[in-house]
C-alpha cells in the first residue's frame, strides 16, 4: 500500500513539476534538435492530396548528449539529470538556435516583437514571437524569458513602466497602454523542457572513442 501511494504522489508532481533551473550551457550549446509538427496527409484515388494539422503548435526536441566534450560535462549532466529525477521534473533549456527575439548576432530590441494593442484596459501582454510574414505567420508564446533581457515599447517608445513574470512570460504594465498603441518587446529566451529518458547510460571506453550517449529533452507545454 505504501508503495502504490508514494508511486501516486509522484505521478501527481510529474504533470506539473517544473525547476527554475537552466540545463548547463556549455552542454546545450553543442545539442541538436528543433521544432516538430505533426501533419496527417491522405492521397485520394485522383492523386490529391488531403493534410490536417494534429498539433496547433510545433513542439521542440533536441538530444544534448552530441554536446558532451569532456568527463567533466558527463559528470555535470550526470547531477542535473538526478537532481531533475529524470523525467519527473521539467527545466530550462537554451535553443542554441533560436533563443533571441531578433536574428543572431544581434541584440534585442525593444521594437522586435509585436506582442498586442492597447484598448486602454488590458495591462497583461503575453511574450510572443512571430515566424513568417507573407503567407500564414506562426505566432508562438514565449513562457520562460531570461531574467533581465526584457525591453518593452509602446508606441515604438521603449518604456520601463512595467514589470515581467518571468516564470510565465507576461508583461504587466503600471498603466494600460492606450487604445491603438502597438506593443512590442525583444528579449531572450529558454525553452521548457524535460528529459526524455529514464535511464543514462554511460561508458569511459565509448566516451573515450567518441561513442557520445544519447540524451534526449523534450518541450512540455506550460
């Protein structure tokens, strides 16, 4: 009985356990990994073609184990994947792709992303970043910005009226930002993530031979 129940309250903590914690940049910036979608495609008998969208979002995935260089990386994700209880706790993951409001090499501003209006009662604004432009642009919320990179604009004139929930990615004005007013942020961001395994599996004479481990992370939804 004791154990059904400790096996109970874990599972109740993996549907939302989430640590403030980034996995060790060194390690992710040499993960590979990107976006996924899932798409049904069905051919008809005249040879076209027929596509639903199963997912809304895209999901992203990366395998960290490519960024391992040394023991001492080994060992790092070696504690972060057990003080993470591996899969149970999520974590912050840098994109080394795509990790920015703007284009790389280059610092955000606060006039990169278009975030919403003004209608002069809303003071909440959700981070969003937008791909695309001319056909069907995807606009993707931004839940886990890095501390201290938010600049926010209204109107185009940056403001610090304003404070950020880092934990959620919201923007709460002091004054609502009047009707028409175009708001817009840049920042940095992470990526919500878990890992995707129960089990590591290391070896010094693979390691030593270039045989890296797979580690596997996966975006969770928030």
């Amino acid at each position: 009985m004791e154990t059904a129940l400790f096996a109970l309250h874990i599972q109740d903590k993996s549907m939302n356990g989430f640590h403030e914690i980034r996995f060790p940049l060194d390690v992710g910036f040499g993960a590979s990994g990107g976006p996924e979608r899932r798409t049904d495609i069905a051919t008809l008998a005249s040879g076209f073609e027929e596509r639903n969208a199963r997912w809304a979002d895209s999901r992203r995935s990366y395998d960290a184990g490519v960024g391992l260089r040394s023991i001492a990386d080994l060992q790092t994700v070696l504690r972060f994947y057990e003080e993470r209880r591996g899969r149970l706790y999520g974590f912050r993951f840098r994109d080394p792709f795509d990790h920015a409001s703007c284009d790389a090499g280059r610092a955000p501003q606060p006039n990169d992303q278009r975030i919403g209006t003004g209608d002069g009662e809303t003071t909440h604004f959700q981070l969003q970043k937008t791909y695309g432009a001319d056909y069907a642009p995807y606009v993707r919320n931004i839940v886990k910005p890095v501390e201290g990179s938010v600049r926010v604009a209204i109107a185009g004139q940056e403001t610090t009226d304003y404070s950020v929930d880092e934990t959620n990615g919201v923007i709460l004005f002091d004054r609502a930002p009047d009707a028409g007013e175009q708001v817009t942020a840049g920042f940095t961001f992470d990526v919500p993530v878990r890992f995707d395994i129960d089990k590591l599996e290391f070896s010094f004479s693979a390691f030593e031979a270039g045989d890296l481990p797979s580690i596997p992370l996966v975006e969770v939804k928030l």
